[in-house]
C-alpha cells in the first residue's frame, strides 16, 4: 500500500515577519557629505506613530543644512503611519517596517543603515527646530576633537507642563550621576560607536545613557545652549523605570559604587514623587 503524504496545517506553518521598505536609497539615490559639508544621518524610531510621525519627518526636510538622510525604523506599525512613510517616499532617505524589539534595536538597526559622519536621534513624536542640524555643523567644526556635541531642548509634557531650555552641558563627575545632558537629536560622531559598540537592548529607557557612560570621562563633549528640538513626554512609570535603569547602568558600566548610586536614586525618586505638584504650580502661573 502507498504511503499517504501529508502537508503541514498552515496553522503550523512558520510564518516570516512581514517587512516593508522603501525610500531614496531602494531607487538608487545615496545621500553623500561634500568638502565642509560632512553628511548626518538623522534615525527615527517608531511605532504606531501616525499621529506625529509626519511632523517629525517635515521638521528634518526642511533644515537648510542639505546634507542629511533620514532613516526610519518602524517596529511594524499598523495605525497607517506605514501609509504615512509611504507618502515621503520620495524625501525618506530609507524606511523600513517590520517587528523588533524595542526603541534601541531600532536604533542599532538604523546604526547599521547609517552612512553619515555624525548621527543624531530623534524620536517620531518630536521635532527638529529650524537650523538646528546647521548649528550642530557650525559646532563641530569650532571643536573639531569633540565626538558628541549636545544643546538644550523645548520639553513639552501631556500634562501641559512646559521646560522651554531642558539640558545642560555634559561634564563628568556629573554625568556619572545623572543623565544631565538633552538627548533628543543630539550628535555622535561615528567613531564613538566603533570605539563603543551599539546600545544595549536589555533597557527599555537608558541605553542611550548607558551607551556614553562606557566612555566615562574620556568622552570629548561640546555643547551650545540654543534650543534645537522639541520633545513631547509623558508617562509617569516610564520615568520611574528610566530612572531605575540609569541607576543600574551606572553601576554596571562600574562608574559609580553601588551604595552612593541607591542614595542618589532614592532622591530622585523622591524628587519625582513630587514633580506633579512642582508641574501643576508651573501650569497655573503661567499667564
């Protein structure tokens, strides 16, 4: 008797994850520097960000320093924001949209897609003020030695709460306490990640943090205190995660002892136990 053959149940079937791409750079256009003119990777991580994600893409189109790719790593949303990245094809250097495991894979992932000599961050919800990739340049080149150059940013909070000037230069020792410095499209020039490596994805809120406390007090740092982004916040858990993942990456990475890092992070746990009140005062006497 033959033996009967049978297929596999497509419910048992492994599936490949869906994974959409598109851009400048599927059609054979690759952004380049020129003489004192170096190129910026601009990378954007999103998901389900339809709402802003639009937004955030003008922002970078519209700088008037030209050398720039941006470079989006959606985690595969399906909110439309796909149908969004779809409609700047022709502006995106390159997107692409399929799961992963969080902000920072997408960021190593964009890393990777990067052709730039300084990348920066900025996230699909927030936006890049006019002139503000032209400022950082005008930095670089008055300190040609540094390889990460910071600002200040316009804070926006969902509860109403305003910080118009949120960071402060980067400096160690105070550095190896708190993430003092304003992250959002801040530049890394690209030796930093190959003397670094890319970010840990075991956080959910600190990698970045995490990632420029390896280089301690040897990291070349320059700063400018003009306001060159705005960033939407919110979400009270994040915070507290954020601020007990800042702990362990400054324990790990070995830059602070153990007992003197619990102290401070008892702080600011107190400190942020108390930030709704300080905001709500600061939203009622505003005029």
């Amino acid at each position: 008797m033959d033996s009967a053959v049978t297929t596999p149940s497509t419910s048992t079937v492994p599936t490949q994850p869906v994974r959409l791409c598109g851009g400048l750079r599927m059609r054979g256009t690759l952004a380049r520097g020129a003489p004192g003119q170096p190129l910026v990777s601009v990378i954007t991580a999103s998901f389900n960000a339809r709402k802003h994600i639009a937004d955030c893409i003008q922002s970078v189109q519209l700088q008037d320093y030209r050398n720039i790719e941006h470079i989006i790593i959606d985690g595969g949303s399906i909110d439309g924001t796909v149908d969004v990245l779809r409609s700047f094809d022709k502006i995106i250097a390159l997107w692409r949209s399929e799961p992963d495991k969080g902000i920072y894979d997408a960021w190593n992932k964009g890393l990777v897609e990067a052709r730039g000599e300084w990348i920066c961050f900025i996230g699909a919800d927030d936006e890049l003020l006019p002139g503000a990739i032209s400022a950082y340049m005008r930095l670089a080149a008055e300190y040609p030695e540094a390889e990460y150059l910071s600002s200040r940013i316009r804070y926006v909070h969902s509860s109403g709460y305003v910080n118009p000037a949120h960071g402060k230069p980067w400096s160690w020792p105070r550095f190896s306490r708190s993430m003092c410095v304003a992250h959002p499209g801040s530049m890394h020039r690209r030796s930093l990640y190959e003397r670094l490596g890319e970010y840990d994805i075991s956080y959910r809120t600190a990698a970045d943090y995490e990632l420029l406390l390896r280089a301690g007090a040897a990291l070349r740092a320059a700063f400018m205190p003009a306001v060159t982004a705005t960033m939407r916040g919110g979400g009270a858990s994040d915070r507290a995660i954020a601020l007990k993942e800042a702990y362990r990456a400054r324990v790990i990475t070995g830059q602070r002892n153990r007992l003197l890092a619990r102290v401070e992070l008892w702080k600011e746990l107190v400190k942020f136990r108390l930030l709704p009140l300080r905001r709500a005062v600061a939203v009622w006497m505003e005029p």
